[in-house]
C-alpha cells in the first residue's frame, strides 16, 4: 500500500480535471453533505435543469429551478397530473414536489473503507452506496466520449448510487482518507481504458453471498424472461409460476414526429442469453444519436451485440418506453434477475459469454394485452 500526499493527490489528476478540480458547484474531496433527513434523497438525473413545484401539478406553480445532480430529501411518492407522460408519479420533498421520471431514489450509506487490497487478490468489485462520487482520471487524456464532454465543460466526472466498478489500487492520503482506482479493465471488455480515482468510504466491495444464485435447483430449461411491450413490464417464470415482477423501460416506439416505429428498439421474439457481466460500459448508436455510459450494472445480454437487461441510474421513468433498445431497471431488479438467470456468473469470473449451441435463459419479448 503506497502513501500520497494530498498535495501529489492534486497534481495526479489536475492534468485531467484541469477548471473541474476548482469547479465552484463540486467539492474536489470529501464526500459531499448529503441530505439526512431521509433515508431515499431525490436526486436530479436529467443531466439538465427541473422545476421544484408547489403540488403535485405539472401546471402548478414553480417554486424553484434545480439543476444536474440537486439532491432533496424524499418523503413520500404521490400521484398527480403531468401531460403526455405515461407516468404520473411525483415526489414530495421538505420543499415541494419533483416529477418522480426525473429523480433518482438514491441513499447515503458511506462506508468503512479497505485500507489495503485483500491479500491475494488483483482486485474487487464495488457498488456506490452514496448520491454520488467525485472521479478524478489517473490516466490524462480522456478516452471516453461522455469523459470528453464532461471534462470539457469543466465538471468533475462522477459515479452514482448502484454503479458498480472494478477496483484494482487502494491508496491511502496522509490526512488518512482512502481512495480507491476505478479500473474500466480493457483487456475484461469492460470499458475503453480510463483510470479514477475516486473516494474508497463512498464504495461497499460486493460479497460472494450476493451473487449466489436464485432458484438454482429449478431445472434451467424451465425458467423464462417475459418483457412485455404495452405494459412495460418484466416477469420471471419458473414453468408457469410467475416468481418475479418489475416495471422497466424498453426501446422508445416512437419517432421524432410522435409515429409508430416500424421495427421497435427492443425486438420482439424469443431471445437467448448468451453474455452476462456484474459491470460494463456501454456504448453505440450514431452521430447525435448515440450514447456513452461507464460501469452499467447487472447486465444481461439477450439479443444482437448489445441488447440486455441492465440497471439505469440516470431515470427513474420505469414503466414507459425510454431506452435506445435496452431493457431497463432499477438497480434492485436489474440485479435480481442476474442472479436468477443462467448462466450463473460468480463474483470470481464477474463476465461471461456463452457461445450457440449453448445459451442462457430464454428471453421472450412480446407485445400482448392481457
């Protein structure tokens, strides 16, 4: 275990952060203080800018704007209008209400961190447990697109509640605060090869106990996945006993003029699982219609090179059709489902990829009104 100052600490990353290291709307070090006045905090996911309402009301008053990542203590979810939105969910918070689709239900569970990698091990996997981290890159220049962008506009990149990453360094500051390096290990296909470092008390290292499968002595040739396309649901059967349900947001169906696609995003039919990895960053679509995202979590590929059953933190608008194809989730779903799947992927292997004839579970998607 090697010792730097916070002083090396700074010149490490200022070459990558550069105006982000003195942002005046990020803290550089130190988890941030998040509310405590409430164990689920709302945080803005958008990317961008929400209004803070006196009611339930999209048509209510505007008591306040909130910009990327504003964080409130979440009380309570109600129901109430908001136009052209399948869901019409809010939050309510100490101040007013959020459109639930745009806050995510986050926690701040700060944690005793590793001081030292575990003895015999190249690394570990670890989830966020708080709103958010503070990234700082090792590794200057940026590779990533969305790394690109964010530095660019002089933020400081960051992880959110229910990513998972790969740590492979543990360090340890003079002022006795641990950090730990966010490793997106190329050569796993788990990223494109950015390096973080990023504050180890806001990261819980996962336990073998959590990835033991469900139902492993239900014969697999027996358990199904349905997505269901109208209702944006998925279940899990075992024969034909329904053992789990989840909303989810499947492939957008509509286009730019609010017409029916002709091929949905997400393909309707009998599907395949053929890869499964605890972390992955994802990546593709085109030009002004593309996406880039690190550390996607509990990921189940079923259909093409990328389709799969994931957890998104950047919405909360489960139950409407948002996604470039993918079939989103909350992070607890996301990860149920994981374990329930096969093939069974262990904390040890992390990743695997199955090749035809041999598959994993079979993934139906259809469109049916019950």
């Amino acid at each position: 275990m090697s010792k730097i100052s916070r002083r090396d600490f700074l010149k490490l990353v200022a070459g990558a952060a550069g105006a982000a290291a003195f942002s005046p709307y990020t803290r550089a070090f130190g988890l941030d203080a998040f509310p405590t006045d409430s164990p689920i905090i709302a945080r803005n996911s958008t990317g961008g800018k929400i209004e803070l309402k006196a009611a339930p009301d999209y048509n209510s008053q505007t008591l306040e704007v909130l910009y990327e990542d504003a964080l409130l203590p979440w009380l309570r979810e109600v129901t109430g209008p908001m136009p052209f939105r399948v869901n019409q969910r809010w939050v309510e918070t100490p101040k007013g209400y959020l459109y639930a689709s745009d806050v995510q239900p986050s926690r701040n569970l700060p944690n005793t961190p590793l001081s030292a990698m575990p003895e015999g091990q190249r690394g570990f996997f670890a989830e966020v447990t708080v709103p958010y981290a503070n990234l700082f890159l090792d590794n200057p220049p940026a590779r990533a697109p969305w790394l690109k962008d964010t530095l660019a506009f002089g933020l400081i990149p960051r992880l959110y509640y229910g990513q998972v990453v790969w740590i492979d360094q543990v360090r340890t500051g003079e002022d006795g605060i641990v950090y730990y390096r966010f490793n997106e290990d190329i050569d796993r296909g788990w990223g494109i090869g950015d390096l973080f470092w990023v504050e180890g008390a806001a990261l819980r290292p996962l336990t073998p106990e959590e990835l033991t499968p469900i139902s492993p002595d239900v014969d697999p040739a027996e358990k199904k996945v349905i997505v269901n396309l109208n209702y944006q649901t998925l279940s899990c059967f075992e024969g034909n006993r329904e053992v789990y349900f989840c909303r989810v947001s499947t492939g957008r169906e509509y286009n730019a003029s609010g017409q029916p696609v002709e091929n949905p995003l997400t393909p309707v039919g009998q599907h395949l699982t053929w890869r499964k990895a605890i972390t992955i960053h994802m990546q593709g679509g085109t030009t002004g219609n593309g996406w880039d995202t690190p550390a996607v979590a509990w990921t189940t590929l079923f259909a093409g090179t990328g389709i799969a059953i994931h957890a998104a933190f950047w919405h909360n608008d489960f139950g409407a059709p948002r996604s470039q194809g993918c079939v989103n989730a909350t992070a607890e779903d996301a990860k149920w489902v994981f374990r329930w799947t096969t093939p069974h992927v262990s904390l040890d292997q992390g990743d695997m990829t199955m090749s035809l004839p041999n598959h994993g579970t079979v993934v139906a998607v259809e469109r049916r009104i019950i």
